[in-house]
C-alpha cells in the first residue's frame, strides 16, 4: 500500500504547507488550514487527448501576431445563458455555476448540453446515476442523439473517456465528486477540488473545449471548496432564487469574456426551466384595487431596463427600538433614505417600523430606485395608495435632492412599453427627443415631489 502523508491547506486560497499555521502565509487568513491525506505524483491526468490548435497556445507571441477574431464563440440557443456569458460560450473557457441543492442547476446544464443539434456534448455526472439523467431528460423538451452521458468520478478515467469521446463540450456534475488518483483525500476536499479542477481545466486550455463545472455552495452561500477556485476559472455563475418560487436568476460574478452586470430570468416549469425574456411582465404583480405602499421603479440589470415593484410596510413601533428590514434593497441605504425623509420633510420616520422588499426575490444594487423606495414609504406611512400607471426613476441625495441616472432613455421606453402613464424623474437628467407619449415629470427635490403624489 502507498504510503500515506499528510499535509495543511488553506481554506481560504488552498496553500500548503508542512505543519499547521495558524494564518495562511499566503492569503493572510487566520485560523484556516485544515490538514488532508494525500499521496502524490505517480502518474498524471495527462494530455493525452488531442491537442488542438482552438487551445492556448505554449509559445510566446507577440501581441501584433494574435489574430483577431480568434475568438468565435459557440453559439447557445438559450438567450439568457448565452447573455450572461457575454454573447456565446469562448473556446477553451472553464464555467463554474454554483447555486443551493435542488435549485436547478443539473437541470439548466443538461437542458443546455440537449438544445445543441451538431455539437457532441458529454455530461459526466458523479451524483445521479444514468436512469436519474435519463429522467430528467424526458421532461425537458430537447433532444440532442450526440449528447452522451458519464458516470464516474476519478479523473484519470474522465481522462481517457474524453480522448476517446473527444467531445465539443463538457458538463461536469459536480466538481466536489470528483476525485483524483493521485490524492487520498475525500472527494470535496480542497486538495481534491484544487486537483481535479487543475485537471479539467488543463483539459479545456489544452483542447480549447470548453467546460462547464457545477459547484456545490456553503450554508452561508458562498461556494464549496478553496477561493482559488473561483480564481482558477474564466467565469463565475451564480444560479440563485428561492427554492419555493418558481423564479431563478443566474447572475454571473467573474467573467473574464464579458460584463458581470449581467443577469439570465429563469422560470422553473415541470418541463424544465424557460427563458424569461420579458421579466418586467411577471416582476409587476397584477393587482385590481390600488394598494397603498407599492410603487413601480424602473431599473437597469445589465444592459436590460427593468421595472420592478417596491414594496414598502411602516408602522408604529412597538418595541423601544424600531426595526428596519429590507429584502432585495441596500439596507444601510434604506436608514439613510429614512433619515432624509425625517430631516428634510418632516416626516417622524424614527417612530416606525419599517419594512422594504423587492418583489420576485430580486437583489437591486441600482441606486436609481431610490426615488420609487421613498414613494412606496410615504405612501404606507400616509396610507395612501400611488397611482399603478406612474413609474419612478431618480437617485436621491443626502441633502433631499433627486438625482440624474444614467440610460433615461431605455428606462422611461420600458415604461412607455409596459403602459405607463407618466414617470417621475429628476429634473437634471436630459431628456431625450420629445416623441414619447408618457407623461414625464421632473422634480429637483424630494418634498417636490411628494406634494404632487400626496398634497
Ligand atoms: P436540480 O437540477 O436537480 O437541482 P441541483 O442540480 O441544483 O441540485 O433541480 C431539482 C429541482 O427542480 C427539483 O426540486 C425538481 C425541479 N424540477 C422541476 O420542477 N421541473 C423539471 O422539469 C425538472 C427537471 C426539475
Ligand atoms: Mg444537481
């Protein structure tokens, strides 16, 4: 039997070392090297599948010689994906798409490897077995005879599977299943990820395939395994929404081809998840009577004008201190808004409760909807309800003031589109030509315009 030994890791950024340090020489972390069985070094993963000219090349080159346009990307049939990478997958790139159990994401990675027609596709699997997949699969109306399925784990076979398959494109389910010969360490562990990940993503540069890996999150929702991993990979993906709700956003958190602004809609059916291209239909709640403490806001994710609904409760505290909670909204930003609200227009704001949320589970970093979250406050406090045709647009400064934010254009023609009747912005943001039928109103300071909504 080999001999076995062990060595330290970091948590944090998978650094070794002989004996236990209390914080990591390298990353600067305390209190995170855990010790793991390994044996190392007999044989390798090994290239020996076939080199291709779509991968990195080995040879200095001077940055005159690249050719442009070297990277044509593969084509994606499912939009939102295909968004949020940045327009297509990149040869040779490594995806990494983490989210919760049972959030989807063995579900969206197979519904991709069935949506393409020429390209042989190889999902190799170490959680579910083949008649699991197959399962799956019936409910998902794709099919794609090339894409084939693998179960195993050990690298070294994945190795050889893929010389002989010599596959398009990868599908790894989950990197933490994945276990490396060479280490004696459990599948999960960090030595055991930061191998197997090395390994595949050796494989991708090598052959210009590119690889898509599924990570497994922690509790507290970051994902499983070293730092380093998300370093080692091109693009980082997060696959997010609650597991009750029927909405999932896929958000991308590193990219290396492509904007992180952007982010995929998702709609879990029980024929597998459907693009959802027009969110701002389903983000707005379709409601009979007006309702005192909602108000609409147009926001940006990305590229794509939004609207979404803001939801605001207050009422009297009960207890000493009141609470303030916010769900999908800045909290730090909301006791700012509250203090503005009580300085500059008088409001008692430090007597209540307040509550925010942000329908459909979204998270908004835009500070645009300042204006719509303010709206939504006033409007509970004196319950009164706000007008459902009006949108709002504006960022609010310290001093009460509404502020220009950026892309008007697309924001107030979302809102035209949807059948808004008028939008509230600041009066500092130039207005585009003048053809649009909505009715714009442009305020310069808070108090302004809460005396044209409540008097
Ligand atoms: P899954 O892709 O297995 O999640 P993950 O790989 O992230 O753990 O998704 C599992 C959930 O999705 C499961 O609760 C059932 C549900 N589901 C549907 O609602 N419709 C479908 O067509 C499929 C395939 C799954
Ligand atoms: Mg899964």
């Amino acid at each position: 039997m080999a001999k076995t030994s062990t060595s330290f890791f970091c948590k944090n950024c998978g650094a070794s070392s002989a004996k236990w340090v209390g914080k990591c020489p390298s990353c600067g972390e305390w209190n995170s090297f855990v010790e793991e069985v390994i044996h190392k070094e007999k044989e390798e993963f090994k290239s020996t599948w076939k080199e291709s000219n779509k991968g990195r090349s080995n040879k200095p080159i001077a940055i005159k010689d690249v050719e442009e346009g070297n990277e044509i990307r593969i084509q994606i049939q499912d939009k939102e994906l295909s968004r949020v990478l940045g327009g297509g997958i990149v040869p040779g790139s490594v995806v990494l798409i983490g989210g919760e159990p049972g959030i989807g994401k063995s579900t969206l990675l197979l519904q991709i490897a069935l949506q393409f027609k020429d390209l042989k596709v190889l999902y190799i699997s170490g959680e579910e077995s083949e008649a699991q997949i197959k399962m799956r699969a019936e409910r998902i109306p794709f099919s794609n005879d090339n894409c084939y399925l693998y179960t195993e784990t050990s690298t070294q076979k994945i190795g050889k599977a893929l010389k002989e398959a010599e596959p398009d494109i990868v599908v790894v389910d989950s990197i933490q299943t994945l276990q490396s010969d060479l280490i004696d360490s459990t599948p999960g562990s960090i030595s055991q990820i930061k191998e197997t990940a090395g390994d595949m993503i050796r494989f991708a540069k090598e052959t210009g395939v590119p690889v898509f890996l599924i990570g497994h999150i922690t509790k507290d929702g970051t994902l499983a395994g070293p730092k380093l991993l998300e370093h080692m990979v091109d693009t980082v993906l997060q696959f997010e929404g609650d597991r009750h709700h029927v909405y999932r956003i896929l958000r991308s958190t590193k990219n290396r081809f492509g904007s992180t602004n952007e982010i995929g809609i998702y709609e879990m059916q029980s024929a597998g998840l459907r693009e959802v291209s027009n969110p701002s239909e389903i983000l707005i709640s379709q409601r009979d009577e007006a309702l005192s403490g909602v108000t609409i806001s147009a926001t940006l994710e990305g590229m794509r004008p939004l609207l979404i609904e803001t939801q605001a409760l207050v009422s009297a505290a009960v207890y000493g201190t009141p609470q303030r909670n916010s769900n999908g909204y800045d909290a730090k930003r909301l006791n700012m808004l509250l203090a503005i609200l009580e300085k500059k227009c008088g409001l008692k704001m430090g007597l209540q409760d307040v509550f925010i949320n942000i329908a459909g589970g979204l998270r908004i970093e835009d500070p645009g909807i300042d204006l719509g979250i303010v709206a939504a406050i006033v409007s509970s406090y004196e319950n009164v309800s706000v007008d459902s045709k009006i949108a709002f647009i504006g960022e609010v400064g310290l001093s009460g003031e509404i502020r220009a934010v950026n892309r008007i254009e697309q924001r107030i023609a979302e809102a035209e589109k949807l059948g808004f009747k008028t939008v509230y912005l600041s009066k500092f943001n130039k207005l585009p030509s003048s053809n649009q039928k909505i009715k714009i109103i442009q305020v310069s300071k808070l108090d302004e315009m809460l005396s044209y909504l409540f008097g």
